[in-house]
C-alpha cells in the first residue's frame, strides 16, 4: 500500500510560510518502516483541489491531506472533497459534539458564559461538517477534529495539530503495515563517470534483478568528492547484494574510478 501527501494552501505556494509538513511525514513513515510515494503542493483554488482529490480517491492509496478544513473564506478542502465524491455536505454528529465541547472549554477558560446559539459559535460548527459517510480523526490538540473517507485522511494545516494527527492513524489503523516499506541500499561513488554511459548497465541490473532499483545521484561540486556520481542499488534486503555485486563487477570490468562503498 503506497503513501501519498497533499499540502494545501496558497500562503505556501506564495513562500509566506514554509512547508513543515513534507519532511515531517517522510519522517514519520520512515520511523515505521514506510516510505512517502508521492506528494502535490496545491494552492486554495476549489477546482483545482476537487481535481486532485479526485485523483487521490481513485488511487487507494493512503493519503494524507493536510490544511484547508477550517471555515473561513478560503478553506476549500472540505467541499472540494465531497465535489471529488459527489456526496453532500452534512454535520457530523460527532464533530459537532467535539466542537461544542471546546466551545464550552474556551468559555471556562474566559470565565464567560457559554452561548450556544451566538452567531460565531454557530459558524464554528461549520468545522464540523464533512462529506457524507465521513469518519471523524481525533484532534488531541483542541478537539476540533480532521475526517476520513477510506483511506484519504484530511487533517489541519497546523503542524501542532496534524502531525499528532498522522502519527496517530499510522500507529492505529495503519500499524499492520509498519515495516513493510523496509529497504536497504548499497552504492559506491564514481569518479568521472558519465550517466549516459551508465545507463545501459543500470537497466541491465534492473533487468535482471527484479524488484530491484537501481539510482544515480551526479554531483557537480561536492565538498569531498567533487564531480561524482553516486550510483547503486536498492530493495529488501535479501535482493539487493545479488544486484549489488552485479553492478560493482560490471563497474570495475569497464575501469572507472571508483571510490568508497555505502550501506544505508
């Protein structure tokens, strides 16, 4: 089961604020034995979301959706999902009772009464609705919870927030999975090698090694190494030193330089 991100928001589009949630989640996974397969940057443009949570839907992968779920103006995470679905928009029983809870918790905290029916307490229900036949995703931050529709999961834009979020659903839902992303790799640098050059070998070691991948990583200015290449393999763990030794004898038959060996 592949990992998918979508980061939404024009405020990091824009550069106003800076993307925390990318390295985080490739962080998180990477904790568990998962590995991140894609991620898509997309700005507070209804349409545009609806289309790549339409895709998101189709894929069945597991999909983080971080920001845009509020219920100003321009939160549009929320509706363009249900467009994504074709289903309504309804309040969630659930969410509606975390929602009034904290409402509650803020008034205590004010020491003022708390008013149900207050313009601005009915517009926080808002939060709380979601495309029909959502699932709520717990909020331990201020009980303002994210939802889920199968395996798309749709959490705040704050980091505070929806990091906790995250980790949660992979150490719930997803623990059956932790591990099952494990890879090695094996890899030596290259002095002087061209990738051109090396391409034919690379497709061969894929070729004869299935499920096995083989990566180049050029360098033009390395502190250490200067202009180099990266190159080798990965996998599980029981397929990549068979590919590796492949890619190492054939690396030395042509006579390039080779410099040291890594395992990560």
């Amino acid at each position: 089961m592949n990992f998918g991100l979508i980061i939404v928001g024009d405020e990091i589009l824009s550069g106003k604020r800076q993307d925390k949630h990318l390295a985080k989640v490739i962080e998180l996974l990477g904790a568990r034995g998962l590995s991140l397969a894609w991620a898509r940057y997309v700005g507070d443009d209804r349409e545009r979301m609806t289309a790549t949570l339409r895709e998101a839907f189709a894929t069945r992968d597991v999909v983080f959706s971080c920001g845009g779920i509020g219920a100003t103006p321009d939160d549009h995470t929320r509706q363009a999902a249900a467009a994504a679905l074709g289903v309504p928009l309804v309040l969630h029983p659930e969410a509606k009772a975390l929602i009034e809870q904290r409402m509650r918790d803020v008034a205590a905290e004010q020491g003022t009464p708390y008013e149900p029916d207050r313009p601005d307490n009915v517009h926080r229900l808002n939060m709380g609705v979601f495309p029909e036949g959502a699932a709520i995703i717990p909020n331990p931050y201020n009980k303002i919870p994210g939802f889920s529709v199968g395996e798309v999961h749709f959490v705040p834009g704050f980091p505070v927030m929806a990091h906790p979020m995250i980790e949660s659903l992979l150490d719930g839902r997803y623990a059956a999975l932790h591990g099952s992303h494990r890879q090695v790799e094996q890899s030596v640098i290259v002095f002087g090698g061209m990738e051109a050059t090396l391409t034919p070998l690379m497709e061969a070691v894929e070729q004869e090694h299935p499920g096995i991948k083989v990566f180049s990583l050029p360098s033009v200015d390395h502190p250490q190494y200067g202009r180099h290449i990266e190159l080798g393999v990965k996998g599980a763990a029981a397929l990549v030193p068979a590919a590796y030794a492949r890619l190492l004898s054939a690396l030395r038959a042509m006579q390039v330089t080779l410099g040291p060996e890594m395992v990560r």
